[in-house]
C-alpha cells in the first residue's frame, strides 16, 4: 500500500512539474506568482489543479455534528436575499487556486530544461567543505519512507522458509521483525564556489516598474546559480552619482533622485573582487541593471576602462541589463556593443517590459559561463 502511494505521490509531482514548465513565462513575467520562499522551497500558486484529497462517505449512521433537522436546512438568521453565502446556485465555475510546494532544485531542473541551459563549467577553484548524506547500510529500524522492499521481502521468504510456513499460493506479509530501513552517514564533500554581485541603478529615472522588474530576474538568476554551485555568496550594489554596498532588503527598495556616475559602481565592484575574490579561486558573476543613462561621455569612458581592466578578466560573466524606462536615454547598452563587441564573458540584455524577462534569462545563462 505504501508503495502504491509513493507512486502515486511521484506521478502527481510529475503532473505539477509539467504544469509550472508550460506556464513557466508567466511565471517569469509576473513576480506575484512566486509565493513564499523558504529555505528550501517555493510555493507557487497553480490555479485550476485537483489535489489529491479524502473524500468521506455520507452514511446515514449519526455522529459528531448529526443532530436533529433535516439535510440542507438553514443554519443561522441570514436572509438568503443578502448576498451573505447564501441564495440561488450559481452556473458559473469558481476561482480555485492550490499553492503547491517545489523545492528551489526542482525549480532551477524546469527553468534549465524549458530554457536549454547549458550546465555550467567552474573555473575557479575555491572549495568549501559541505557535507553530504550516502545510504550505505541497512538497519533494523527508520521511517517507512526509508525501508528497503527487497531486503524487507527477503527476511520475510527467510522467516517463513525456516520456520516451515511458507506458501507460494499466499503472499509473503512481512512482520515487524522483517522490516529493513536505509541507514546514511554524513560525509564530507568539497563543493565550488562562487558570487554573485547584484549592481542596480537607482537614480530617479529607476522607477518602482524597473525595480520590480530586476527583482523577478534576480531571483531567477540565483536560483540557476545556486543549482550550479555548492556555495554562493551574494554582494549588492546601488548607485546613482555615488555608489555603497547594501543588503538584500535595501537593494530592492531604496530609490533616489539624483543623476547616475556608473564608473561608481564598477570602481566599488572591482575593489570588492580584488580583496575578496580572487580569480583563481572565485567563479564570480556580475549583474548590472539600468536604464542606460550616465551622466557625461567622460563616466563612460572611465566605465568600460575599469571593465576591460578591472572586471573582464577576473570574472565568469559580467552581465548588462538595460530595463526599459521613460525617462532613460538607452545610451550606454549601445556604447558597450560598440566598445567591446562579441565578448566571451560579457553579455547583454535589453528587458523591456516583464514578458521580456523570459530571453534576458536565456541571453545571460545561455553561455553556460
């Protein structure tokens, strides 16, 4: 019986793996529909899906809640004209929504296969000691999601065999006793390394709109990385005229109304690779979202020198997002292409809109740098 549930459990999580990959752009495009995020796992609201669920009979035995009165009374003083819950039926469907749990690998596994992700190749090779768990051995006791069915049937065949009370025209029910259960020990293992540093622009041409919209793609984005790599560590960078490092939380929500020197931001990410993350050792990745405006010709000349110098040569992948936005000129995606061309490790992006999330993903994943 328990088998029998386990399958049915994995043919319905196979089912729901396959809803999310067909809806996987909506999905992208509207960051509403990532509910809560753990540690682990992300719930995502699937409209329209029939969860497995006990449906009880309806004899007439009495019971808790079976009292006196008839099926179908009124319970309570409301008018049924009151648009209370109560009146005519209805000929319409209602609006059901289930979210449904997946665990943040399960995730990254649909986004690579809907977007042909290449896996990624480390080059850095700075290790961190994690560990692991292997199930090597067998035990006598341990949930019954661990118990072993062919070792469990052997010790049953044994027992009866032995003790003279086997029948092949019976099946073999195994006892307490002939129960056997996975057991796992913990052992090391070195993973990669590797980090993410987020830039943003947030001068007053950044709206509530673009930020929105890095935000959905930055979670994206880690949650490939972070199916890539053992350990991730995540840095964050706003600037307008000047730039700071600042949390996850602030990152998102600051804003500012001041004009854009992005040389800023590239001199505080480089110096942040150059102390802290050490090419040979680091698989490191730079995100860049803005909308394209900078405050002088002389700032952008100063940015791609601190790039081909500072930047290019130390990370994976440095990646530029323009996120469209009506008060932003669009100039410096143009400078970059001119000024660097068809570079291995640097990739660009226009995000016009949140549909366009979809292919600025694939366009800055799709090297598998």
């Amino acid at each position: 019986m328990s088998l029998k549930i386990e399958q049915d459990h994995n043919r319905f999580k196979q089912i729901i793996k396959g809803r999310i990959k067909r809806e996987l752009r909506k999905y992208m495009s509207k960051g509403e529909m990532i509910g809560k995020k753990g540690k682990d796992l992300v719930s995502i609201p699937l409209p329209q899906i029939d969860l497995p669920h006990f449906k009880y009979g309806t004899r007439k035995t009495g019971g808790v809640g079976q009292g006196e009165g008839q099926s179908g009374q009124s319970i309570g003083q409301g008018d049924p004209e009151d648009g209370d819950g109560h009146g005519h039926a209805g000929n319409l469907p209602g609006h059901h929504i289930e979210e449904v749990d997946i665990t943040l690998e399960e995730l990254a596994q649909i986004l690579g296969e809907e977007l042909e992700l290449p896996n990624i190749l480390p080059k850095g090779r700075k290790n961190v000691q994690a560990t692991k768990d292997k199930y090597n051995g067998i035990t006598r006791a341990g949930p019954e999601s661990l118990r072993h069915f062919k070792r469990t049937y052997k010790q049953a065949l044994r027992r009866e065999i032995s003790s003279g009370t086997y029948n092949p025209a019976r099946p073999i029910i195994p006892t307490r006793e002939d129960k056997r259960y996975r057991s796992w020990k913990e052992i090391p293992a070195p993973e990669r390394n590797a980090v993410i540093i987020y830039v943003m622009d947030v001068s007053g041409s950044m709206g509530d709109e673009q930020k929105e919209i890095v935000r959905i793609e930055s979670f994206w984005i880690d949650t490939w990385l972070r199916h890539q790599y053992g350990g991730i560590d995540s840095r964050y960078i706003i600037h307008d005229a000047t730039a700071k490092e600042v949390d996850s939380d602030t990152f998102y929500k600051t804003r500012e109304s001041g004009g854009t020197l992005i040389s800023s931001a590239y001199k505080l990410a480089a110096k942040l690779i150059e102390q802290s993350y050490p090419a040979d050792e680091w698989n490191t990745y730079v995100f860049h979202f803005s909308d394209g405006d900078n405050w002088s010709g002389n700032d952008t000349a100063e940015c791609m020198k601190i790039l081909e110098t500072r930047v290019l040569p130390k990370v994976n992948l440095f990646c530029y997002g323009q996120v469209e936005s009506e008060y932003g000129s669009g100039q410096f995606y143009g400078e970059l292409e001119e000024y660097f061309g068809a570079k291995e490790n640097l990739t660009l992006s226009k995000i016009e809109d949140k549909d366009a999330i979809y292919q600025s993903i694939k366009d800055f994943l799709g090297k598998g740098k």
